[in-house]
C-alpha cells in the first residue's frame, strides 16, 4: 500500500511542479509520514487508523498526517517534536547524526523520521492530540514545504 500512495504522489507531484529538488523534498517527506504511521502500528494492539492529506498551493505544499495512538505515548511524542522544533539548522544536523548513530530499540521513537523532515523543510512541526478514549489519542501531524511557483499548463 505504501509504495502504490508514493508512485501516485510522485507523478501528481511531478505534474505540479517543475522543480526536481521540491519534487523530491515532497516525496521523502511523504514517505517518512507514512513510515512513521506504519512502524508506530507495527506489534501494536489498538485501533489502527489513519488519515493523510497533501495540499498543494503555489508556494506551499501543506502535509497533515493523523493516526490514533496510545495515551500513554503523547507525553513522549510531544516531548521530542517540541525538542526539534527548539533546534538551529546547526543542531538539528548534529541532533539527526547522534540518532543516526545511536541504535533505535524504542517502539515508540518517530524521533529520525520527524528530525529528518524538520531539516528537509526547515520549518516548525505542528501537532495535536485529540481524546478518543481513555486510553487512545488521535495524534496530528501538519508539516509545510516551501515550494516557490507552481507549473502553469
């Protein structure tokens, strides 16, 4: 499924815009949102659910992911995109190259995909929890690339 949604995103996209590099920029960030969505619902046992939408606008492509997670993660997930957001362009470099380094063992860490996408777009990550239930949360993500001017047909 995942690879089926990025063939489709890359030709839209392509069809969109002229530049290469944006076009590729969008793809990886496309593919490190769903990436996220997949390995947080890998050995999970709650509700799977998600949604994504790309917008794309003359000079912004707008991502919005949300998926349902547990409660009992927000506290963390929260935690670590506040912390990215906090960083230079110089430390979210040496930041990404210390979790590239580090061995990954939590089942909970987004933190390489969400680090990788704030350096791509250099701007902030904006989120929100929402209640579902007690123990589930509704999490959103809304990442925005700067595109510059779209291809006129």
């Amino acid at each position: 499924m995942k690879n089926k949604i990025i063939d489709e995103f890359k030709l839209i996209v392509s069809n969109y815009y002229d530049n290469v590099t944006i076009s590729k920029k969008a793809v990886y960030i496309m593919e490190e949102l769903l990436s996220n969505v997949i390995n947080y619902y890998k050995n999970k046992s709650h509700h799977n659910y998600f949604s994504l939408n790309c917008e794309l606008r003359s000079d912004e492509m707008l991502f919005e992911v949300e998926n349902t997670i547990r409660a009992s993660d927000e506290s963390f997930i929260e935690s670590q995109i506040n912390y990215f957001n906090s960083l230079n362009e110089e430390e979210l470099k040496n930041a990404y190259q210390q979790f590239v380094t580090r061995t990954l063992e939590s089942d909970q860490t987004p933190s390489l995909g969400l680090i990788s996408i704030r350096r791509k777009t250099n701007t902030v990550i904006d989120y929100w929890f929402k209640d579902q239930s007690i123990s589930l949360k509704a999490f959103g993500v809304k990442v925005q690339l700067r595109v510059g001017i779209k291809h006129e047909n």
